[in-house]
C-alpha cells in the first residue's frame, strides 16, 4: 500500500511577516503536494473503481487526524473536522479517469490499461483533472486540520467516485450523504479548466453547467445480402437518416435563445461489406439548461426515431435514457461570497468571469437536496504554452488525450482558492 503523506505542521504566522500564511504554508508543503498529484496522475481507475485511489484518499485524510468512513456510495470516502462550534460547510472532489489512452508524452504519462464492459483492452488516464481536484482538496484539508481555529464550525471532505459515469454524487447521496454525516450548510469545489491559464480562477453564478442525459438508440431492420437490398430493411441507412433528423431537434424545434446541444457520438452496425445487417446502434448526448426544454428534447428524440423506423417499414426501434445529470447552477449568494474571498485572498485580476458550458457536473445534485453550491474554475495551463496553443488553434480540451495541466502553479493557486473559498463562505 502506498504510504500517506504526512504534511508537516504550521510554524506561527507571526514568523512571516507580511506574506499570506496560507500561500507560505502551501510553498513549504508544494514539493509534497506534486508528489502526491504524479502518484494519482500515474495510477487513475475508472468510475466505480477507484479502490486504491479512495484508500489512498482515506489514509491522506487519517493521517491528518480527520475522522473517515469507507465505501459510502461504492468507493466514495468522507472525512469529517470539526472545528468547533458553527456553520457546517463541505468541499468535495471526484475521483474517477476516463477511458482515454494518455497521449500527452509527458515522463510521468499513465500507463495503466483497463479491460471494457466490451472486453476491449483500453487506456485510462486523468484527461479531466480528477487528479488534481483530488490533490487540492487534500492540500486544504491538510491547511484547515493544522489551523482549526481559521474555520468555526465543521468542515466535511467528499471524495467522490464516478463523476465521469453521472453516477457517483447520486450514489453517495441515496448512501447516506446527508444523514450520516454533519448536514452542510453548503458546498464548493473547483473544477480544471483547460482554456484558463495558471494563477487565475474563474468563477460565475447561476447557471454554470449543462442538464446531460445519455441516449441509446437500437434500429432494427431485415438482414440479408447486400447485392439485394430490395429484400431487406436497411438499418445503416435507417441509423443515417435518424442523425441527420435528429439535428433539426435543435435548429427547427427549439427556441433559438435557449441553449442546447444533440450530439451523436457513437454508431455502430454491421460486420462485412456485403452484409445487411439487421440492426444498428447510435449513442447519443443531449444537453440543455432549463428543464422544459429538456423534457421536449428528450421527446423529440424518441419521437423522430419512431417516425424514421416507421418510413422504413421497420419495426419500432429501442430507445434508452440513461446517466442523467441535473444542471449545475451556482448559489447567488454563496457565489458572491466566495468570489469574495478569492479576490481577497488572490486578487481582483486573478478572479475572472467565465461563460457558461455545456459540459457536465453532478456536483449540481445539491441543489435539488437544497443545499446552495459553488463550483469555480482553476486555471492550469501556464500562460506562455496557452497562448502558443491558442495560436496554433491546438488547444487540447478536457477529455482529450493530450490534455494535460502545468500542475506545480495550479497545486499552489489551487488549495489557496479552496482555502479563501471556504473563508469566504463562512462570512
């Protein structure tokens, strides 16, 4: 088993002078913080599998002397300070990589492989900065268990499985979430951002990120030769017309203001060139903000999928919603509060507005348990290679095999954000 990190105690803000204690603490603690993120980087586990990442996490958070609990929601662990006596605020990180093979080159690259649900031989790597998420939240855990008199209250540590998968808060959540442990007041977490460069932070309130759900449709058809495709049901050519219906979801049945995305990631059929087969499967994302407009998309789907088969002559085709994720909608107030505390703490010029996305989160589940949220954006790309990339139009995005974060400066701007979020909050 790899062994914890023990970060070393904090000396008295009155030998610093005037530098922030926390920004002093972090560079003395920066060279342990890296390690820890290179060992997560190296060794990422897909969704619902992180056994030894969450027994990596539990062991970080005992050594600090934080109560713990094991397996809540399948892998997630929950560390618990208290604090004294006050408001209870949780900060949470995910867990989970991504079935992505790592291109980036780097020496510290994952080599890890991992067998499908296909029983496919595929790579993992942390494409989304779980790794970093993770690192951060440890740094500040290990800043607030070494100065409990910064906070008044009760601090709660969630780390989180299978974020990737829509899956994992969900899962905590029906796990006890907010009934075993201190019931928080609210909740903040950062995010990586790929187009922001290290030492700022971005932040916005309202809606942040998008409603997602997944969509799995199966066409069916008549296999046969395909010399004589007039004595089959062709459900390639069926799966063809369906996306190119499926886009007009978006550009003729919606209204032009409202955000939202129909995405067919995935088709698959047949085996041989000469081969009708006799069904065809597409994956689809469907993405929006306001919940009407997702419940008619989500209709407009199953809908034009009927139509389709029936002007085929086919029969009625499969058509499964899975994954869903509400949209994330920053807490106005609590927003204001941590931007707050982030200017305070960093700067008015390394606190910036960003737009909404259409990507996901199901850090957005709190809002429906009525808990307010926050969830920031962390720079990660050093400002002299995001400016290079952004020239080329090279920009590897999240998700993509080449991302990858300038993680020393984003260590350090990280767990100073987590910390001034929380201070921020508390106020």
């Amino acid at each position: 088993m790899r062994m914890p990190i023990v970060f070393v105690p904090f000396l008295a803000a009155l030998s610093l002078g005037a530098q922030d204690p926390v920004e002093a603490w972090v560079g003395r603690e920066a060279a342990r913080l890296e390690a820890l993120y290179l060992d997560l980087h190296r060794n990422p586990e897909l969704s619902f599998h992180e056994r030894a990442t969450a027994a990596r996490m539990a062991a970080e958070l005992r050594a600090l002397g934080i109560e713990v609990t094991e397996g809540v929601g399948g892998t997630g662990v929950v560390g618990v300070l208290r604090c004294g006596d006050g408001p209870v605020g949780l900060l949470r990180a995910d867990m989970d990589a991504l079935p992505i093979a790592e291109e980036t080159g780097l020496p510290y690259a994952s080599p890890v492989r991992a067998e499908s649900a296909e029983g496919r031989v595929i790579g993992v790597m942390h494409a989304c900065g779980h790794d970093l998420h993770m690192t951060c939240l440890l740094g500040a855990a290990a800043w607030f268990a070494g100065h409990r008199e910064s906070f008044a209250g009760t601090l709660v540590f969630q780390f989180q499985p299978a974020e990737e998968r829509a899956s994992g808060m969900k899962a905590m959540l029906a796990d006890g979430l907010l009934t075993r442990f201190p019931r928080p007041s609210w909740a903040i977490a950062l995010h990586t951002a790929h187009d922001l460069p290290t030492g700022q932070v971005g932040i916005r309130s309202g809606p942040a990120m998008a409603n997602v759900d997944s969509c799995d449709i199966t066409v069916f058809g008549k296999g046969g030769h395909g010399a004589a495709p007039h004595l089959c049901i062709d459900p390639i050519v069926q799966a063809a017309q369906l996306v190119l219906d499926l886009q007009t979801i978006v550009s003729r049945e919606i209204d032009p203001l409202e955000a939202c995305v129909v995405t067919v990631g995935a088709i698959e059929g047949g085996s041989k060139h000469n081969i009708v087969p006799d069904r065809c499967h597409l994956q689809l994302t469907v993405r929006s903000y306001s919940d009407a407009v997702r419940t008619k998309m989500l209709g407009a789907i199953e809908r034009k999928a009927k139509a389709v088969a029936a002007s085929f002559g086919a029969r009625e085709p499969k058509v499964e919603f899975s994954e869903p994720s509400p949209a994330l909608v920053n807490h106005q107030a609590l927003s204001a509060s941590v931007r707050a505390g982030l200017v305070a703490a960093l700067g008015e010029a390394t606190v910036v507005e960003v737009p909404p996305a259409m990507v996901a989160e199901d850090f957005g589940r709190f809002a429906g348990e009525g808990i307010p949220l926050c969830m920031f954006r962390l720079g990660t790309v050093a400002p002299e290679r995001l400016a290079r990339l952004q020239a080329a139009g090279a920009l590897p995005a999240l998700h993509n095999a080449g991302y990858y974060p300038d993680y020393a400066v984003a260590l350090r701007t990280g767990v100073r954000a987590l910390v001034a979020a929380v201070g921020g909050a508390a106020k």
